[in-house]
C-alpha cells in the first residue's frame, strides 16, 4: 500500500475519532480505511490507535506518530502548492543566453522592464556569440538569429529583421549613393565575414530579379559592431540587419540606400527546451518579448512606422 496514503487515512481517523467519517470523508471504504491504519501498525510494529465498540483514542505510539504525520504532510501540501505556484507566478532564476548586440542592445532593456512587473524573477544573461546547448548547460531559453539547425527545441519567432545597405552621410557627401546594386562594385564595402557568402551581397529587385553582387573594401570582420562603427565614422558602406542600426538610421548616423532592392531577413527567435508544463517565468518572458516586438519592431522606427 502507499505509506502517504496511509498516513493520510491515520490523520483523519485520528482526528475524527471514526473510521466511517474518515473513509467518508477520503472517499474510500471502511474497510480500506481500516486495512490502510493497519498497514501502518504492521510496518511500525506498534499499535496506534486503541479501538472499543464505542469509541477510538490514540496510543501513546499514536499521539507521537500523528503529531510527525500532520507535520510530513503540511510540508507535502506546502512544497506541492510552491512548486504549482511556478507554472502560475513568474518567480525564481531565469537564465537566458543571447548574441553580444542583441543582448546588450535589446535583452538587457526589455529584462530590465520585465523585472519591474515581475519582481520575484531573478535574470541570469549570458551573453557570447556562437550556439550554446541549451539542454546541456541548463538553461530556460536562448535567442537564436537566422536559419536554425535541426534540433529537439521548441522555437518561438520573435521578430523578422531585414537588412540594408547603409553609410554615413559623410561618406554619401564624398562618394555619391549606388542607385542599383551594380553600383556598389565602385564602393568600399565593409565586409562581415561571419557570414556566409560573406563577399556576396544578394539583392531582389522590385521586379523580383535576384542579382548577386560580389563586393570588397579596405575593412573586414567576423562581428557587427566594428563595421557599424566603421560606416558611422565613414569609413565605407555595410549591410546589417535593422536590429543593430535602426537606431543609427532613426538618428541619421547612417543613412539607408537600395531601399527598393530587398536583401535576406533575419529572423529572431527564442527557444527553449521541451517541456510539457512550460514554467510561469518562462511563458511570461516569451510572451513580454513577443509583445515588445510585435507587430513590428520598435527598431523599425526610423521608416517613419
């Protein structure tokens, strides 16, 4: 038999001084509610309670063990209700990671916010490039850009970012803007050799052309934000994502060109691992993400939207 269900049925037969009140009560028989006390004594070796026609006491044996049973199961029905409490109130250590420009950029401000609504949440970024396994290294979501690899976790998209091709007004002043894609092999282009074809800048025009440009220039690096800061200061063109220079765009630190040639989108995502019952701090964050980038995102501002 099961010994919490028994201490159970001993608690409440001690209490109500009747073991039909009891299984009543518990929704059992009689005469289960009997076996489940004798079970008890049996496994203990000691009789609990002292049973008459008329009435039912406890022992001294059964004085002490109820006293140890109510305070087991309080701190049973208490541990139960704490850990329900963590599907229903946002509360404990969240830990996320994220991409550097990203997390320093967008996460860190948009935690900052969430932790003014939800105060019992405590928030642990961990912020470096590269994917992280989420599972292995036990942690509650992690932001992904671009095309995600196959894998067992749950994705959840944020926000699409497009990119654009953009300078300095300085360096537009000096050099003219391209007025088609064609124009940028008399450029410098900054190149991101994080990605890949990292001296490839593919274009699809308003007519839905594609057309690949192979660009150069006199700077190249494997992050965003020595190129950003290079176009900022005029040093060449860049394209990059509306996530890391929307703000620049929004206060004409650069400028964007091409507008009517589309290049690839990023996509943002969270994801988590799979969980039946997805935590209250988990779905609560999600869902605060999603609405600060949803419809469009606030780093869309400079478009006017």
């Amino acid at each position: 038999m099961d010994k919490l269900t028994s201490m159970r049925v001993f608690a409440r037969v001690a209490q109500s001084g009747s073991f039909a009140a009891a299984a009543k009560e518990l929704g059992v028989s009689r005469a289960m509610a009997t076996k489940h006390v004798m079970y008890l004594e049996n496994s203990l070796g000691v009789r609990l309670l002292n049973r008459t026609t008329r009435r039912i006491s406890l022992t001294e044996a059964g004085v002490a063990y109820l006293e140890r049973c109510l305070q087991i199961l309080e701190d049973i029905e208490e541990t139960e209700l704490s850990v329900a409490q963590l599907h229903t109130e946002p509360q404990g250590l969240l830990r996320i990671s994220t991409p550097p420009f990203f997390g320093t950029f967008h996460l860190a401000p948009t935690v900052a916010a969430y932790m003014q609504q939800y105060p019992k949440v405590r928030v642990d970024i961990d912020i470096r490039g590269g994917v992280v396994d989420v599972v292995a290294e036990g942690l509650d979501l992690a932001i992904r850009l671009g095309e995600l690899p196959d894998s067992s976790l749950i994705a959840r998209k944020l926000a699409s970012s497009p990119r654009v091709v953009c300078g300095a007004p300085d360096y537009f002043e000096k050099h003219g803007r391209p007025r088609e894609p064609q124009d940028l092999r008399s450029h410098n282009c900054l190149v991101n050799w994080g990605f890949e074809p990292h001296d490839q800048w593919r274009f699809t025009g308003p007519d839905g052309e594609v057309s690949t440009i192979r660009v150069s220039g006199t700077l190249q690096a494997n992050t965003a934000d020595p190129l950003r800061l290079a176009a900022i200061h005029g040093a060449g063109l860049v394209v990059l994502p509306t996530y890391i220079v929307g703000q620049d765009l929004s206060k004409g630190r650069l400028e964007a060109v091409l507008q009517d040639h589309e290049l690839p989108a990023m996509d943002i995502y969270a994801v988590y691992p799979h969980r039946r019952h997805l935590s209250a701090k988990v779905r609560t964050f999600l869902d605060f993400l999603v609405e600060r980038l949803h419809p469009i995102p606030y780093w869309e501002g400079w478009r006017g939207v």
